[in-house]
C-alpha cells in the first residue's frame, strides 16, 4: 500500500510551466514511472536522445521549440511516442495533434489522476519498445487510440470533468446510438465543439 509503485517505465515529461512540470513530474514519480524533465524544447530533445524515454508528455506553446517540433521529431528520428497537454483544442491545434500522430491528447487544466491512466493506457498499447509508428487501434482494444479519439477523449475529459475511462465510454455510447464507429463519432464529436467554439458559434 506504499504510495510509490515499482519503477514501471521512462518518461520525459516538457512544460515551460514550473509548476505545471513539478507538479507533474511528482505525480508520475509517485506512480513509480522514471521521470526526466524540461522546460523547453532544446533540452527535451537532448535528454530524449540521451535517456531514450518510452513516452513523451509534451506541452504543445512553448518559447522556441514548440511541443510539435519536439513530437516531430521523437517521431521521425527517435521513434519515441508522445502525448500532448494542452490549454489549447482549436481547430488547427486538433488538425496538427493528429497530423503527428499522438497516443493521446490532453486538455488542461487536468488532475494528476486523470493523467497518469492516460499515461497507462500509452504503455499498455506500446509493450514493445520496437514499434516505429503508433499501433492501429484494433490490434490492443481501446488502450491504442486512433488520432480521433485520443482527441475527443482528451476533451471529453476536461468538459465533462470525467476520467479516461468515463470519457471513452461516453462516446463509445454515442457511436452505439448513433449506429457509427467510435472513430465516426470522436471526429464528429470534436468537430461539433469546433463549430460551438468558433466565432458565430452557439457557444
């Protein structure tokens, strides 16, 4: 019942945030991951080539180097998977987020609790340190997310202030009543929010 776990795997958490990254890399610390930390991009690449961590967490606005140049190129040099955390679910940042390929996307303000299932979830698709490109959804359940629905799961979580599961389910029983795919709905389930979102919106 000790609060800190066996050691269960590397991850480079990068936030220009002080206490977003402390709070951050104590929360995933407790858990029992190994965490390697920085607060920009330059650095974060440097400690990805010299610790080659299993998962990435990146904020995606920072000064210089932004998480997307980082998630780029943990992707086309390191093969190294990434997740985003962001203030941010515009339409370009959405259109970008799946363009890179991210195992997950998460919108803050998000608990420390709902983070660290996120982070699970990344590990279980990934029990291989080999894969180059991120896993198809089909071959490891709902842990291998598909870009669309690591998307609207991420904003499922912070609008309806639900963990990942919760936010899964939820739009697992909206594609069941709408007689769609669970990709079908997390992209329209995301794009609706962007239409309320936009100016001249509903919302």
């Amino acid at each position: 019942m000790s609060a800190v776990q066996p050691d269960r795997g590397k991850i480079l958490v990068v936030d220009d945030d002080r206490l977003v990254l402390a709070t951050l890399t104590h929360g995933l610390s407790q858990a029992g991951y190994e965490v390697v930390d920085a607060d920009n991009g330059d650095d974060a690449i440097l400690l990805a080539r010299e610790h080659r961590p299993a998962l990435a967490l990146l904020d995606i606005r920072m000064e210089g180097k932004s998480g997307f140049d980082v998630a780029a190129y943990l992707r086309d040099h390191l093969q190294i998977p990434f997740m985003f955390l962001s203030a941010f679910s515009d339409d370009e940042t959405v259109r970008k987020v799946k363009e890179l390929g991210a195992v997950a996307y998460l919108v803050k303000p998000v608990d420390i609790r709902q983070i660290v299932p996120a982070v699970e979830a990344a590990f279980t698709a990934r029990p291989s340190p080999a894969p180059v490109s991120p896993a198809p959804a089909a071959a490891a359940g709902d842990a291998a997310l598909n870009a669309w629905v690591a998307i609207a799961v991420g904003i499922a979580m912070h609008r309806f202030s639900v963990n990942r599961r919760e936010a899964l389910q939820r739009l697992q029983k909206l594609a069941q009543q709408g007689g769609l795919t669970l990709e079908e709905q997390s992209r329209r389930f995301v794009e609706a929010l962007e239409m309320l979102s936009a100016p001249g919106g509903l919302g």
